[in-house]
C-alpha cells in the first residue's frame, strides 16, 4: 500500500444529519439573535431608568436649595435688621443685651439637656432612688427602713406620700377657702 496515493472517498451523511445541523446552526444564531435584542432592549430601560433619577435627584436638590435660598434670604434680613438695631444702641444697653442672651442660651443648654434626660424611661435602679429619696425627705424615713424591701414594696409605701404632695393646697390659695 501507498499512503495518500489512493482515491479520496467522501462519505456522505444522511440528509437527515445535515438538515438537523443546518437547524441547530440556524437555532443557535435565532437565540443568539434575540439575547443581543434581549440584551440592548435591558441596556435602553437601564439608561432610561438612570435619566430618570439623575432628573429626580436634579429635583430633590433644586427643591432644597431654593429652601436654603429663602432661609439664607431671611438669614440675611435678621442680621441687616440686626446691624441696624446694634448701631442705633448705646454701648451699656449693648452689653446688657448680650449678657441677657448668653444666660438665655445658658438657660435654654440645661433645659434641653433636662428635657432630653426626660425622654429617656427610668432604670429599676432609678426609680427605687426616686421612691427613696422622696420617702426619705417627705415620710422622714431612715435607710435602714428600706433594708430587704423590694421595688413594688417600696412603689406601694411611695404612691400615698406622691399622691399627699401632688394634693397639697397652699395656705391662702383659692382653692382653700
């Protein structure tokens, strides 16, 4: 035998193999197709859905800054209205404007502490220093009265004298006479 000297015969596959990869071939370009349209149609409502909150966001912060503008506005009005009333003042009533606003704001520092402080419920620990501390000073009763005495104990000893004070009428009131 003489390699590569002998006839080349092509065997020819069914024509049912050849139409069925024809088909595949057409099928996968079909499918190829339509992620691509799939994928281009994702892309457009990506960017549509993007313009749309860069315009909500463009909105939002137009909305805040024409806020701003007006409170800036009003900002500058007081401070105008400031400068001028400051002028048209002597210097004594000057000062004492100034001390009267540094113990306001002193004032208003401990009663927003006081209120935010308020806010906050007691601990079990609190409240049997609060019963405590009002027995104590309104019933005259000693610590060693409170040895072994549980919180709803001492609540119970409490709610009596609380009520007694909350009732309290001062001599020469209205309500007396």
């Amino acid at each position: 035998r003489r390699k590569g000297k002998e006839k080349m015969i092509e065997f020819e596959t069914p024509k049912k193999k050849k139409i069925q990869e024809q088909m595949d071939i057409q099928m996968v370009r079909q499918l190829e197709e339509e992620m691509e349209r799939e994928a281009q149609r994702m892309n457009e409502q990506i960017a549509i859905d993007t313009e749309i909150a860069r315009i909500h966001a463009e909105e939002d912060l137009q909305i805040m800054n024409d806020g701003l503008d007006r409170s800036n506005e009003t900002v500058a009005k007081y401070l105008q209205e400031y400068h001028q009333f400051a002028i048209e003042l002597p210097i004594e009533r000057r000062i004492e404007l100034i001390s009267d606003l540094v113990r306001y704001q002193d004032n208003y520092a401990k009663v927003h502490k006081y209120q935010s402080q308020q806010r906050k419920p007691l601990t079990k620990k609190q409240h049997r220093e609060f019963y405590t501390s009002v027995l104590r000073n309104q019933a005259r009763w000693k610590a060693n009265d409170f040895k072994g005495m549980t919180l709803k104990e001492i609540k119970e000893k409490f709610d009596p004298v609380w009520k007694q004070i909350h009732d309290f009428i001062p001599i020469g009131s209205k309500e007396e006479a």
